[in-house]
DNA sequence: ATGGTGGTCCCACCA
C-alpha cells in the first residue's frame, strides 16, 4: 500500500495538480493539509472522480486536512481530545484519524498539521507546545491499545539540523527551538521510527518544502518537515519512504511536495 | 521578497 502526506497550499488554487497527481501516481491513500477549506465548499469532485472515498476536517481560510482513499476507511474521528486536566476542544481543524483496511491488514491512519508555532516566544508557540503534548497522549492511547497506527502530516517540526539546508537560519524559529525538538524526541522514544530518516540515515539535503520566496528551490534552501511516525508493527512493514520534490518545479506548485511511504499490508 | 484566502475594491492574516 502507497500511502503519501501532501501540504496542498488551498486544495481550490491546487485543484488540477492534485487531480493530476491522484490520476497519475495513485497512492492508495492520500493525506492532505491546508486544505483552506470547509467540510462544504471542499471540491469533491477532485477526490471522487479519481477513485477515492473522502474524508475532511476544514474550517474558513486556514488549516484543515483531509482523507483521500481507495481503500475503505472506518472509524473517522476529527480533533485531538483535551488533556485531562482540562483544557477545551480544539478549535483549529488540524487532525483526523481513520482506520484504512489493506488487503490483509488494517492500519489507523492519523492525518495532522501542527501548528507553525512562530513567533517564538508568544502565544502561538504556547499553542504549539500544547498540541504537541496532546499528539503525544494520543501516542500513548493508540500503543496501549496496540493499534498499529501511523501518524503522518506537516509536523512543522526539523527534527535535526541535517533536516534544513541552513540551520543557523532556523536556530530561533519555532520549528527548531530546543522544547519542539524535545517534544517531537518524546514521540521517537515512545517506539515511533520517523521512516525518512529510518531509510535514509545520515543524507542531508532532502527537504520537504521550500519557501516561495528568494529562489528557495532553485537553490536549494529548504526544509524536511513532512514526517510519517510509525508505530513498531507498521514500522516492520515499511518498504520504502520516498520524497517527490520533482512536484515542486510544476507550474504552480505548493510550497510542499508529497512524501511517499510504501508498506507491505 | 511569494502566495492563498477572505473581506472589500487594496489590505490584513497566515505560512
């Protein structure tokens, strides 16, 4: 099964190279973010058309992430719960869970975008840290259940300074400050592999977005911040996990491309 | 300095 994350950037101004992309290179499933769009004015056409079941988290303008599967998908549940302690529900729509039945198998997908978190400090980094705390009490639920579960998305978190082509850049950005890296190592020592890194160890240079702005392609400058987290049973079935930085060069691309990953389910 | 979106007719917010 070929399973790949995409920040879409606005799934209405990426309708034709997200059509294309599902016709063309046809994951099994698709996890999409920044969808920019509700559950309602959410182009479903794009999705049914090529096959897929859909499954969307939106809101206005901002954030929202999506499902997209040739396989049937049970179980949908949409937002991370409240620590217990109390705090309220999410308001932001940034995660969405679905179990994807394999051919054999079944695996418990789980779509996130994180908050960006800048500026750092301030509310926004709170409200990052915060989520973060939540992803991982989730983590925890889905292993003492042991489902085997794979979280994947735009974690807007550079696990090492191999994963920027500038680190000194990114020292004081949200994305890297020591208490993200922290909380993204909590995860990884829960049992989580982080399949890129697992496949490729040791090779800079592969980066999942790159800024419109300055010629960051074309140069070169970017950042590895697209993960997929695999528990250990989903860990043992990983093939391959694979970058599609070639979507970046397209007319009118996201400023992310897809990351692939194949497992044998 | 680039782009998507939403509310207004150019500007603010978010990344």
């Amino acid at each position: 099964m070929k399973i790949a994350t995409f920040n879409v950037n606005g799934i209405k101004a990426r309708y034709g190279i997200v059509s294309d992309w599902l016709r063309e290179d046809a994951p099994d499933v698709a996890v999409l973010q920044e969808i920019k769009s509700t559950d309602e004015t959410f182009p479903r056409e794009v999705a049914e058309d090529a096959g897929y079941e859909l499954h969307t988290h939106g809101q206005k303008g901002f954030n929202g992430v999506a499902i997209l599967s040739k396989r049937p998908v049970e179980d949908v549940t949409r937002g991370l719960a409240p620590l217990p302690g109390g705090e309220e529900d999410d308001e932001q729509a940034r995660y969405i869970e679905g179990t994807v039945i394999g051919e054999r198998d079944a695996v418990r997908i789980c779509g996130l975008y994180l908050p960006n978190g800048n500026p750092a400090p301030g509310p926004k980094y709170d409200y990052k840290l915060a989520w973060m705390a939540r992803l991982e009490a989730r983590a925890r639920e889905l292993l003492a259940q042991e489902i085997p579960f794979l979280m994947t998305g735009d974690y807007n978190v550079l696990p090492t300074d191999m994963d920027a082509a500038r680190p000194q850049v990114m020292a004081e950005d949200a994305l890297a400050l020591p208490p993200t890296r922290r909380a993204f190592q909590r995860l990884l020592n829960l049992g989580l592999t982080e399949a890129f890194r697992a496949r490729h160890p040791g090779q800079p240079g592969h980066y999942s977005y790159w800024d419109y702005q300055a010629g960051a392609f074309e140069r070169n400058h970017g950042l590895r911040i697209d993960h997929f987290l695999l528990s250990p049973a989903i860990a043992d079935r990983m093939t391959d996990c694979t970058i599609q930085s070639d979507m970046r060069a397209r007319q009118k691309p996201s400023d992310h491309v897809p990351v692939w990953l194949d497992l044998d389910i």
